[in-house]
C-alpha cells in the first residue's frame, strides 16, 4: 500500500514538472492568479467634493443658489413683452410678489440649462373660477416647456392640464394640491434637451418634480416646446434661455423663488 501511494505522488510531480517545461518550450507564459482588492483600491480621494452650505430652513436657498426673489424686489427679473422694461408685476409686503393681469408675462434677465429649482406659489386671495380659470400661471424652462401652475384643489380639469403637469403632454403622477389659501411648493430637477452638430435632437428634456415634497414627475421625457393646440415637437435647437412666468389672467401669487445651475 505504501510503495503505490508513494508512486502515485511520483507520478504527479512527473505530470506537473513535463507541464512546466512544455510551458517554458512552447513560450505560454503561466498563469498568474490576480492580486487580491485591497479596500483602499476602490476608494477616490481626489479632487474632494465641493461644499455647499444648505440652508437653515427647509426650502431656502443653499450657499450656491441663484436667488431670483427674495421678497424685496424683482431685480432678476424683466417684462417678456420688452426685455428693457422692469417687470410689471406686484410685490406684496415685502414677501412675495402677484401677477397683474393683462401685463404680461416675466422672464429671468439671466438664461439657464440644467437646474435644479425651487418655487412657491398659491391661488389668489380670492379663490374664483374652475378648472382652468382657477390659479392659472405656468412655469417655463427655458421659455419653451412648461410646468403647469394652477389651484387643483378640488377643482376637476384635464389630467395633463392640472398641477404639476408638463402642460399638454405629462399628467403628474398624483394631486399634491394644498387648499386655495395656502402655499405650495415645487422642487424641479430639470436637464435641458441636446443637439447634434446638425440641428437635429440628440437627446430630450427630462424633469423630476416634488411637488409639496411629494414626487409628481419622475424623470419624465418633455416631448418638445408646449403648445395649447397641437402636438409637441423639437421645431429647432436652442441654448441655455430664460426661466418665464406666465400672466393667465389671475392674480396668482410667488415666493422664495431660487435655483442652482448643475
């Protein structure tokens, strides 16, 4: 028993030595098992992450916003009618501003892309009007795609038509609504559509959007610029441009509007 078991090693070692020379002859380099991950391998210290201070109030602006109104005045702000002329609208006790119906629309002096952006807003003092008379205003993205503003508290319209609708294209996913006499809240992440060299789209609009801190558009595709009649298309390429707000005939109210290119 042991003289086999002795041979049977003897044998092995033969195998394994005839390997290793053929190896060598045939000029196959043998195979070498791969070092082990060590945990600091899978760590990326450089460049650090920049800091950002957030605000001390939930909804104010962090250290690198943008603020587009503060309460105080509408510096940042222009008429869409004339862009050389201050924005017509009114500011109300030094907090938050309405729509003067018949005036027009406003835009940001400044144009945007990609943001991320924080806006408040509430139905007039006087609740009137149903269905799309009720609250009515729009928040445009690069004055082109618009998210809808309206009082949908209680108030039945078309699904793609009420709050928290891409208008005309994307019904939100449900109706966040605060009652007509209090503010809400939408927080939008939005990245701009991109062109090829030719003009053509390459890829569209998205948009997420929190709507009283409840999630209404979940990285939903913008189909193109919003139009009250007609389908939505990419008609041409554009750039960055300027953030509207839209004069529907009611005297909607807007606070603590800011944003943060991204």
């Amino acid at each position: 028993m042991k003289s086999r078991t002795l041979w049977s090693s003897l044998t092995a070692i033969v195998f394994a030595v005839s390997a290793v020379t053929a190896q060598k002859h045939s000029g196959t380099p043998p195979e070498v098992s791969p070092m082990p991950m060590k945990p600091e391998m899978t760590e990326i210290w450089e460049p650090e992450v920049t800091v950002v201070e957030p605000a001390k109030t939930l909804g104010d602006a962090p250290s690198d916003a943008i603020t587009l109104f503060d309460g105080t005045n509408f510096d940042q702000w222009v008429s869409s009618k004339d862009s050389t002329s201050a924005a017509p609208w009114k500011i109300v006790d030094n907090d938050h501003f309405e729509v003067v119906p018949g005036s027009g629309n406003i835009q940001t002096k400044m144009k945007f892309g990609d943001v991320q952006l924080h806006i408040e807003f509430s139905a007039p003092d006087k609740v009137e009007g149903e269905s799309q008379g009720r609250g009515n205003s729009g928040l445009f993205l690069q004055n082109r795609y618009e998210l809808q503003i309206l009082d949908s508290y209680q108030n039945r319209t078309y699904r793609n038509g009420q709050a928290g609708s891409i208008y005309k294209d994307k019904a939100p996913l449900v109706n966040a609504m605060r009652g007509p006499l209090e503010w809400n809240t939408y927080d939008v992440v939005y990245r701009a559509p991109r062109f090829k060299d030719d003009g053509q789209l390459d890829t569209p609009a998205t948009i997420t959007v929190l709507h009283n801190g409840v999630l209404v558009q979940n990285n939903t595709t913008i189909n193109g610029n919003t139009y009250y009649i007609g389908l939505h298309n990419y008609p041409s390429a554009h750039g960055d441009d300027v953030i509207s707000l839209q004069d529907h005939g009611n005297k909607t109210q807007f606070r603590n509007i800011w944003l943060r290119k991204l």
